[in-house]
C-alpha cells in the first residue's frame, strides 16, 4: 500500500513537470527573443529643487524706472505639477535577469514658481510649459519569472531637450517675465516594476524618479531669476509598459 502511494505521487509530479513545460509561454513572446519593441504610455509630476542666492529676499531695483519694482520676498516654492509622456521601447536582453532598454519619449509637462511676498497683492506664480524630447538609456534587473509575473529594478540616465516654446518671453515687461530653464540636461534615473504576463503581450507598471545633474536655470537680470542661485528639476514618474 505505502509503495503505491509514492509511485501515485511520483506518477503525478512527473505528469505536472510535462504539463508545465507544454504549456505556452504566455506574453505573446515578449522575453523569447533577444531584440523586442514596446510603447508606454506615463504620467509625469515635476517641481523644481530651489536653492536661493543669500540675497533672495531683496526687492527687485529695475534700472529702467529707477526705483524697486517688487516689495521683499518671503518665499519661493515649486509645488509638484501634472503631465504626460508617451513613447517607445527599444529592449535587448543580455541575459535572462538583464537587459537594456532605450525609450525615446515626449514630455509634455509643466513646471512652476511661486513666489509671496510681504505685500500678499503682489504674490504669482510663473509656469513655465515645456515639451521635451527625452532619450533615456537603462539597465533592467530581473527577478526569475513565476507563472506569469517578475519584478524588477530599472536605472539608468538620460538626456533631455527642450522642443517646445517653455524659453519664450511674451513681454519686455519684468513683471510679466517668465523663468527660462536651458534648453538641453542631463537626469539620473531610478524605479521598480514588474512584468505581468497575458496571453498575447507583457504589460509593466513602474514608478520612476529623475533628478536632472546639474543646473536648468538661464540666469537673467530679472525679478523672478535674480533671488535664485540654482535650480534642479525632480520628476516623478508612473507608467504603463506594453510589450
């Protein structure tokens, strides 16, 4: 009786491994192959890390009327800002734990400044609307694949530039000035998803940072330039990958 039980259970563990291993790889081949393509689809938050000059609360002097053309300062922030990309993934897998990705996207995303001062009619914001072409390369760090789902970690850098009209000045009025970033930078970039398997494609949610290396302020002799030293710009990023 004993002996054919563990045949009945050796019987049945061989019949799953056969199972398993006719069963199709479900993702409509999306990890069969060591070159695939993509497109993702994301939603951006962006505000800016401020760092002020020692003398940022002193009222702007315009040497054109000849007398201060704004009242002291009290704060400066960058409150988070809603936009969207949409791009393309180019993948190629190293191995079956790595690979890297490129994912040439556009961003279409606002940023903004506000500033209050100690006389509160005076208080604004200055957005400045940017389109961008963002070229990010990555490495993908793999976990092994159970059933239908992996996890992973993604890094890597990326360079961006300005396509858009986010530089424009409507005005030679100070007051009616807007911030003006530079036209090209680089990010650093870092997030966590996962691969979840359907019959016919691979879809990857993932959340990602970027803090841009260095600078994006265009300095300029005007009211809402002047208080600033420099500007680094802080994206939060959440997408939807289909492969």
């Amino acid at each position: 009786m004993i002996k054919n039980w563990y045949l009945t259970v050796i019987f049945f563990f061989l019949c799953s491994n056969i199972l398993l291993a006719q069963a199709p790889a479900w993702g409509g081949g999306a990890d069969q192959t060591d070159l695939s393509f993509g497109f993702t689809f994301t939603y951006v938050s962006s505000n800016f890390n401020i760092i002020k000059k020692p003398t940022w609360r002193t009222p702007y002097y315009d040497p054109g009327v000849g007398k201060n053309i704004t009242d002291s300062l009290n704060s400066i922030s960058s409150a988070p800002t809603p936009g969207f990309a949409i791009g393309f993934i180019t993948r190629y897998s190293l191995d079956d734990h790595v690979e890297v990705r490129a994912l040439p996207s556009l961003f279409f995303a606002d940023r903004s400044l506000s500033y209050t001062y100690a006389t509160p009619s005076e208080d604004v914001v200055k957005s400045i609307q940017t389109t961008t072409l963002d070229l990010p390369l990555e490495i993908k760090l793999k976990t092994d694949r159970i059933q239908d789902f992996r996890a992973y970690l993604v890094g890597g850098v990326k360079y961006s530039e300005m396509i858009g009209k986010g530089n424009a000045q409507p005005t030679l009025d100070p007051l009616q000035m807007n911030v003006k970033n530079v036209s090209g930078f680089g990010s650093y970039e870092a997030g966590i998803g996962c691969d979840i398997y359907f019959e016919f494609f691979k879809l990857s949610p993932e959340i990602k940072i970027a803090n841009s290396f260095g600078n994006v302020l265009v300095a300029q002799n005007q009211p809402f330039s002047v208080p600033i030293d420099k500007l680094f710009l802080h994206t939060i990023m959440f997408s939807l990958s289909f492969e």
